[in-house]
C-alpha cells in the first residue's frame, strides 16, 4: 500500500529522491534532416511500468532504440540507484517487436539460450549443464514445457514470452518493450502484461514499455507518456486518458473509462 | 604428404584414387566442403545468399586486378581484395537506409563489369575463362597446404563467432540489446566468407560457387530441428555431394564443381520431399 503511493507521488514528481530510477534528459533523434522527436525528458523508477504511447510515427520506437544506443542521439541517459548515487549505465533488456519469424529456421528455445548464455558454440555445447538453468529461466514467463520447441513453431505471445525470458538475463535495471504483443491474440496478450506486470513487483525492476494496447496499458501501468515527436503529456493514467491531448490522438473509446474504474 | 599418400593407397583401393590428381582434388574436397557446409547454415539463416554471389564476382575483379598489376601472387590479389570488396559492402549497408539487395546489386555488378573490362583488355579474356566453371583437378599441394590453414582459421573463428550470429540471425535489435555488435559480427563472417570464395574460385568456378553456400544448409533446414543437427546435416550434405560428385565426374568426365552442385540439388529436392517427416 505505502509502496503504491510512494510510486504514484514519484510518477509526477520531477527528482527520483529515495528511489532508483533511470533519467532520460533531453533526448533527440533526427534521421537526416527529419527531426523523429526532441527534448524528450523521462524519468522511469524501478518497481514500476511506464508506458510510452502515441500515433505511429510519434518516435516511440525509436526512442527505445537510442535508449539502447542503437541510434545516434543528443541527450543523456543517467542510472541513479536507491541511494541517489550514479551508477552509470543501468543494465538494459530488451524484447523487440513481434515479427513474423522464418518459419523454416532450424533454431531450438534451447539453441537460443545456449548462444546468450554460453561463450561456447551452440554447435559444440551440450547443453546439458545449463538445462536446469534454462528451465528456471523459462519458468519466470510460464514457458518451461517450450524448451525443446523451434522458435519458428511457436506462437506470437509464446515466442515473446521466451524472448521476454532472455531479456531478463542478466536481470536488468531496464527493461524496454517494444509494443511485444501487438498482432498477438488476447489471451497471449494478457498473459504477457500478467507476467510484467508481476515483474515489477517481485524484482523491483523499471519498466518502459511501447503499446498501442489503451485497454491493457490503463489496466496495468504506474505511469503513461503520451509521444508525438516529443513528450505530450506524462503522468499517472488517469491524467493522461482524461487530458483533452490524448482524446485529440486517439479519439478516445469509452473501454479506457472502464479500465481506469479498475485502477482507482 | 607421402604418408598421407600411402595412407589413401589402402584406405581407398579405387582406379580413380590412383591418379596424383584425384588425390589432390579429393583432399581438398574433404577440407572445403566442410567449410561451405559449416559456413552455408548463417548464409541461409541471415538471408545472405545474394551476397554470397557477389562475394565470386568480386573474387572475379581481384583475380582482373591481380593480373593487370602483377606485382603480388595472384592469390594474394584475389584474397586482398575480396575480403576488401566483402568489408565494404557490409560498411555500407550497415550505414546507408538503402535496401540491401539494391546496395549488393549495385556493387555485384559494377565487380563484375570491372572485372570483364579489365580482362578482356587486349582480347586476352580466354585465358581467363577457366575460373568461370572451375577445375578441381589442377590442385597442387601448395594449395592443399594453404587449404588447411585456411580449414583450422576457420573453425577456429567460427567457434568463437557462432553464438554472435545466431543470436543476430534472431533480431538484431535483441542482439544489440545483449552488446553484440552487428557491425563486428558481421564483418567478421563477411571477411571469412570472402577468403572461402576466392580460394575455393579457381576450383568450383565463379558460375556455380554460390550454389555450395546455399544448397548444403536450404537442405539441412528442411529435416532438423536445432542447431547442432542443423551443422551436422549441412556439413554431411556438403561431404556427400563433395565427395560423389568428384567420383562422377572422373568416370564419366565432367566438370567437378558443376557434378558436385548437381548431387547437393538433388540432395536439396529430396530433403524437401522428407521435410513432413522430420520437422516438428
């Protein structure tokens, strides 16, 4: 209960005091002379789920990417652990977007955890001694009866569970979604935010968190960012749905009032 | 190497195997087509195949350049600058937003052109012809030699760059996520893909080498299910071909690289007909 205000009171408030958080200041992407989005200003505390969302276009994505240092971008990113020292560069994972895999690819749940795991080639491991390990990790995301499967056999929400598994090795500071479960049916999708949701509260972990997913996101996030080339509005979800901006973005449905219910 | 001779004496009490030359060609024959085995699984997994085929017709401009300069080996010349030519294509598609086969198209065939002006400079193209299809018959030990460094420099590689590019062949915003540098990975596969080609080119031919980086792993796809398998049958489909082709082709007097690219084909359509029964 003290925890829930504490995150609620530090969603709005500008300085991360007492908590670990991740601060993004001032970040800005241009793709030649297109600017993608600028001056985006965020702070994401541990042991809570802050979702970015916005119109296609609005450099979500993107902005996932240059947290990640894929895309060359102006700004800083800062770690701040609990004690309000800086740590550096907080640990970073990662759960790209649903894609539709080559089906063909001969590539076990196994395999694929052997190649992260081990410095030993796939080809040449047995894989017998980081068996439990693995099964321990697939655990986390109700996945363990998936090991032996080809990556390309399985379904979206199960294939994003497994890749959500690897991301959590080593057990980041961060952990950026990339709106994982878009294209994934409900029941895949709700089990997905079930088990982040879940995260946040057992490993204290920050979570940012794509989706076009209003229902979802309302039901489980501590804190919304609307983007559109730049950071629209940003607080709790219910300030943000209820903001004149977000209904303008989306035309607001009334599904949304129903999942705020939930929250309050 | 005369050990190694005997040796071939009693292991193989063939006719074919009696020749010095087949001796050569069948040594290199169990060098390389490991190598397109091992090598073909990634090319297939990362999409590579396209680049794959321009790697030969860059190979064909550094044997052009190496001819027209004259100062180094031939060999050399043709190493150099394939390696160079893969670096560059994979600079530039990693950072242009061009699509990747435009970009390999652009470069394949500007190599190629280059290549045939170069050489055909003077009316000289046909002695030049015979790296179009190959003769796997002309190895020398010089060469076998060469091969087995090349062989060990490979594994060796390969063992610590394979877990990189199978993570990369997944999503390479996941694998930059974990800190591997598609960049590096890349360049690193490319350059050792370059080096296969341009000492494999004289034997296989520049027409037919693309299909031994493709035809052993599209088979192995198709009847396994993990990674291990996946090298193993690749690697066996490559021995296989290898090897028979060579056979056929000295009995019935053939081309080797192409009789060796047709068994691997027929080998592919056959995986294709089993691909029901074994993948899960």
């Amino acid at each position: 209960m003290f925890k829930a205000i504490l995150h609620h009171r530090a969603a709005s408030c500008e300085d991360c005091s007492g908590l670990c958080c991740t601060k993004i200041e001032d970040f800005s992407v241009k793709a030649g002379q297109l600017e993608i989005f600028s001056h985006v200003n965020l702070h994401i505390h541990c042991g809570q789920l802050t979702a970015i969302i916005g119109p296609n276009g609005a450099g979500k994505s993107t902005l996932l990417r240059a947290i990640l240092g894929e895309v060359p971008h102006t700004g800083r990113l800062r770690y701040v652990d609990a004690k309000g020292k800086h740590t550096g560069h907080p640990v970073i994972g990662y759960v790209p977007q649903y894609l539709r895999f080559d089906v063909s690819a001969p590539i076990s749940v196994m395999d694929i955890f052997m190649a992260c795991l081990s410095k030993r080639p796939v080809w040449l491991c047995s894989g017998s001694s980081l068996r439990p390990m693995v099964l321990e990790q697939l655990a986390r995301v109700k996945a363990e009866h998936l090991i032996d499967r080809r990556l390309g056999a399985l379904s979206g929400g199960e294939l994003q569970r497994v890749l959500l598994a690897l991301a959590l090795d080593p057990m980041p500071d961060l952990l950026l979604l990339d709106e994982p479960v878009s294209g994934v049916d409900r029941n895949g999708r709700e089990l997905f935010y079930e088990i982040v949701a879940d995260l946040r509260a057992k490993e204290d972990m920050a979570i940012l968190l794509v989706s076009h997913d209003l229902g979802l996101v309302a039901k489980h996030a501590d804190q919304v960012v609307l983007m559109d080339k730049g950071v629209l509005v940003s607080g709790t979800p219910e300030d943000v749905f209820r903001d004149a901006r977000t209904r303008q973005v989306f035309g607001m449905v009334d599904g949304i009032e129903a999942g705020e219910g939930g929250l309050a | 190497m005369e050990g190694i001779y005997s040796l071939m004496d009693i292991l193989l009490p063939f006719q074919w195997a009696s020749h010095t030359f087949m001796r050569n060609a069948f040594l290199a024959v169990l060098l390389v087509t490991p190598l397109f085995g091992i090598l073909s699984t990634m090319v297939v997994s990362n999409r590579m195949a396209f680049f794959s085929d321009s790697l030969g017709h860059g190979a064909f401009t550094g044997i052009a350049i190496g001819a027209l300069l004259g100062i180094f080996s031939p060999m050399a010349s043709l190493v150099a600058f394939s390696v160079l030519f893969a670096l560059f294509i994979t600079y530039i598609k990693s950072k242009s937003s061009v699509s990747t086969d435009t970009i390999i198209g652009v470069f394949s065939s500007t190599a190629i052109a280059l290549g045939l002006m170069l050489m055909s400079r003077g009316g000289s193209f046909n002695k030049f012809s015979s790296y179009l299809i190959g003769d796997l018959l002309s190895i020398t030990q010089e060469d076998l030699a060469a091969l087995l460094l090349v062989f060990l420099a490979v594994l060796v590689l390969w063992a610590l760059l394979f877990n990189r590019l199978l993570v990369l062949s997944v999503n390479a915003a996941f694998a930059s996520s974990r800190g591997i540098s598609s960049l590096l990975a890349e360049s690193v596969f490319a350059a050792i893909l370059a080096v296969v080609v341009a000492i494999s080119i004289q034997w296989v031919g520049i027409l037919i080498i693309n299909s031994l980086l493709v035809l052993p792993a599209a088979g192995a796809r198709n009847i396994t299910n993990d990674v291990k398998h996946y090298h193993l049958v690749s690697v066996l489909i490559a021995l296989v071909s290898g090897i028979s082709g060579l056979i056929l082709a000295y009995y019935f007097n053939m081309a080797a690289g192409a009789t060796i690219v047709v068994i691997a084909s027929a080998i592919f359509f056959l995986t294709l007909l089993l691909k029901p029964y074994f993948v899960r």
